[in-house]
C-alpha cells in the first residue's frame, strides 16, 4: 500500500497533476480540514470507486470560522490524517499553507438567498463567504471532475451544489450519506471535546432527527420545531435552530402536505461544542 504524495505547495500541486491531466486521468477530490475520522473515509471510499486519481486536501481555513478561538482548537492530527489516507489509498495529500493558497486573493461575499442568509448563514457572520471562496480556489487548483462532500453540512453541500452550477466550475458533486459513531451521533472531528456524558446527552439531536417522521403525524412543523428545542434545552445543549425547511432550497415548507420534500436541520452547542445533524422529513 503506497503513501499518498504529500504536497504542501501550490506550484507543487499543479506540477504534480499536469500529467495526470494530460493523460486524460480522471480526479476525484475530498477537501477536509484534518482531524480525519471514519466519516471522511467513507468519502475517500467512494472517490476511490470512482477515479482514477484521489485528491484530498487536509487545510483549516480560517476565513470560515467566524470564531478565531474555534480555529486555534480544531485539533490538528496531521500524522494520523496521512495514516488514514494511506490506509483509503488516497494518491495525494495537498497541506498548503494560508499564504500560498490565499495569494492575491481575499474572501469573495456569497449570496444565494435563504441557502446562504439562513440557518448557519444567520449564525455565523462570513462562514459561506470564507468556505465558498476556498472551495472554488481548491476546484481551480485541483481541477477535479468529481468532488465529495458529506451530507452532514447539508446547507454547505446545497451551496456547493448551486455555486457549482451557478458559476459552471465544471465540478460533479457528489452528496454522501451522514456516517454515525454506535450510538447514533454524527462522526465529527468535534466530537474529541465531548465528555462520555456530554456525548450522553447529544444524543438528543439525533434521535430527534430518527424521530421526526413520527413525530409529525400528530403535531404541526412549528410544533414539532419548538418541542425539540425545548428537549434539547432540557438535556442540556442549546440549540441554535431547528429548522424544518425544503431540502434543496432550505426555505420554510410551506405544510405538513410538503413533508416529503423536507429535511430537519439541527445545530447545537454543548458546553463550547458545536454540532450538527439533519435528516429526511
């Protein structure tokens, strides 16, 4: 099993790949931010199936923390991000550095409606603007034919998928399913902060988001949407939102009627932990 070609700079990216391009070699690209877990593999997996040639990229940016405190904590595994990729046969690590990759250019403002302004988008001043920008400079450079992104972050994924479009980068992106520790939690690479009993208690979110289907057959979307807020309070986390929207446009639905279009989304902090869930309605 080969190591994966550790790049570190943009001119190296772009001599490493020439040929592979040349050759008409296809690319598939996995952008993560380190502190690789199980979830990112199963994206390195499928890009596997379906390539010739896998990119990942392993770069915290930071003009996508609206928090500077969150960036200078979001733990930095670099020699076990690079075991996990050998072991998922990824044939190039690309760790560039924020001066390199940031060069001549600056966060480019974003705006798709209710797909950016809500939601994350209401909670975090500038994150789409930041993940957007590096998003695009990462396909510039990459130049992939495919890239992979987990359905976890779904708004960042619809953004994706409609500046992708929008913008005609040329990139296929490709949505895969939310991957989950035993318990039922989303793998994060936030999860390390959570105590036994903090993990404990989030699995409130998820079983709010196993249930939500059930729990409408009784109960209005507004209802609903107020009563997990109300459990996920009285387990100790503090929800952000618990939003009911249509999956593709993430505004309102406009009734239960609507349901099967919908998807909840759930953001939530526990102790200085932030975390995400969503699934179909």
């Amino acid at each position: 099993m080969n190591s994966p070609r550790i790049i570190r700079t943009v001119a190296g990216l772009r001599h490493v790949l020439k040929s592979e391009i040349a050759s008409g070699k296809t690319i598939g690209f996995v952008a993560t931010m380190g502190a690789l877990h199980e979830g990112h593999a199963s994206l390195l997996k499928k890009a596997r199936q379906e390539v010739d040639i896998v990119v990942s990229s392993i770069y915290a940016n930071p003009t996508q923390f609206d928090n500077q405190d969150d960036l200078a904590k979001y733990p930095k595994t670099e020699f076990a991000d690079l075991l996990l990729l050998k072991r998922e046969q990824t044939d190039v690590a690309f760790i560039p550095q924020t001066a390199d990759i940031y060069h001549n250019l600056s966060a480019t403002p974003i705006n798709y409606g209710a797909l950016t302004d809500t939601l994350e988008g209401a909670h975090r001043t500038g994150h789409f603007d930041g993940m957007s920008t590096i998003v695009r400079r990462l396909f510039e450079l990459v130049t992939p034919h495919r890239a992979y992104f987990g359905e976890k972050d779904w708004q960042q994924l619809a953004i994706i998928n409609r500046m992708s479009s929008f913008e005609g980068l040329g990139v296929k992106i490709i949505g895969c399913e939310i991957l989950r520790e035993p318990s039922g939690l989303a793998l994060s690479s936030r999860n390390i902060h959570l105590s036994s009993q903090e993990k404990k208690a989030s699995l409130t979110i998820s079983k709010s988001v196993f249930g939500i289907k059930k729990r409408l057959t009784n109960r209005s979307l507004h209802e609903a949407e107020l009563e997990i807020a109300n459990e996920l309070k009285h387990a100790g986390l503090e929800p952000d939102y618990v939003k009911i929207v249509n999956a593709d446009t993430l505004e309102p639905l406009q009734s239960e009627t609507s349901s099967g279009q919908g998807r909840l989304l759930i953001a939530a902090s526990l102790g200085t932990t932030r975390l995400l869930d969503n699934g179909p309605v």
